[in-house]
C-alpha cells in the first residue's frame, strides 16, 4: 500500500532516563520540534505498557499537530491499537508478524546492523518501510548494540537500501561533531538521542543538527486523544 512520503531529516529517538523521567519526555519533544526534529520515536525499555501508553499519547499531543510523525519502539501491539507507526529490532517481532498485526497502511522500521542483515531483508517478500542503520559510531544508549559501522560501512549500507528503493536512517552514537559526515552519505535522515536528550536546551541541539532548521511560525493548540481500536 502506498503512503505519503517521510521527512526523515531529523529523527528524535526519546530516552527516559536521559529526560530525567518519563514525564519529561514530551516537553523535551515539544522543545525538540521547534528546532527541527521531523520524526520522533518513542523508546523506554523500562516502563510497563501502561505508563508507556501514558509517555507515547503524551509525546503524540505535542507532536502530530505539527505534522510530525511519532513511531513506537518495538511494542507491536500498542503501536496496532493506536495506529501508530512502529521500529522493530532484529530480535523483536518478525516483520511479517509485525505486518499481520498492524495491517498495510502503519510504516515499519527495521533495524540492521550488517551487510547480511541486510541480505536478509532483500530476501523477503515483505519489506520494512524503512531501515534503521547502525550503530554508525560507538554508543552508550543501546547496550546491545552490534559493532560501529563506521561511515565506510554505513554507506555500503544506505547505497544498497537506495538501490532496492528502501529509505535508510542512521544511528549510534551521531553527534553534531560528526552529523555532517553521516549526511554525506545515501541515508535519507539521521537518528539521535542523547545529542537531544541530555541537552540543556533540546531546542537550539535540534537548531544545531537540523538540516532544514524550521522557520518561526505560530501553532494553534489541539488535543489530541486517540481512541483504541476496536478489538
């Protein structure tokens, strides 16, 4: 199924414990925004699925109207009752699982770390919407995480996913000392956390990373309170 195109410029990986708790996290989004975070994706390995619910409407309300698309870390399952869009690891849910359960119109990221990986997507019958490259550099806020790409690595990469009409984004330890090199690259967007996170001032760290820093416009306030759906 066909869906309108991403700006995947800016992406915003959240981090609780960098927020200094869960209930931060959307005010540091909000700020994230206005600096030019396009795509925000909420991510807390800790917190049960009912506060995690609580952190990604919260994150949802300050995001969607301003056109900014939010995407769940790994719970299949929430990301389906809400209708959100969602990231899947190599040792989450299998894609076509994933798939079943959304069903065609939410987008699926994947996250791949290898040039076999990689392979194995190409493989498949059903592909992800977009891949998540990485780690590019050495990082602390996924512990699991596999070896650094390095930018030589995470070229041969994205240059792949071009080829086979796959958007790429990239991930792992990108700051604004080495954002330019891993723009240079064929990846569609860039992935942070901490650049943002742990920032005193998340809005000028988005200024500072933002490819396309926004241009000041006012927003109207609006709710937002998705409703499950029906079972």
């Amino acid at each position: 199924m066909s869906r309108p195109p991403l700006d995947f410029g800016l992406y915003l990986v959240t981090d609780s414990v960098q927020a200094g708790g869960w209930q931060n996290v959307a005010g540091i989004v909000e700020q994230a925004i206005a600096g030019g975070v396009t795509v925000v994706q909420v991510r807390d390995k800790h917190a049960d699925d009912a506060t995690f619910t609580q952190l990604l409407l919260s994150v949802a309300e300050v995001a969607r109207p301003h056109g900014v698309d939010v995407v769940v870390n790994d719970r299949v399952h929430i990301a389906a009752r809400f209708g959100f869009d969602v990231h899947i690891g190599q040792d989450d849910m299998p894609l076509h699982q994933a798939r079943e359960l959304l069903g065609p119109s939410p987008r699926i990221g994947l996250s791949v770390g290898s040039e076999a990986e990689l392979d194995a997507v190409l493989d498949t019958t059903i592909r992800p919407d977009v891949l998540g490259l990485g780690p590019v550099f050495a990082t602390s806020t996924k512990l699991d995480a596999g070896a650094p790409l390095g930018i030589t690595g995470l070229q041969k990469l994205a240059r792949r996913a071009a080829q086979n009409s796959l958007a790429s984004v990239a991930i792992g330890g990108i700051t604004s000392s080495n954002i330019n090199a891993v723009r240079q690259t064929t990846v569609d967007g860039v992935c942070v956390v901490s650049a943002i996170m742990s920032a005193e001032n998340p809005r000028l760290a988005a200024l500072t990373l933002s490819a396309h820093p926004p241009q000041v416009t006012s927003h109207t306030p609006s709710s937002f309170a998705p409703s499950p759906k029906e079972e």
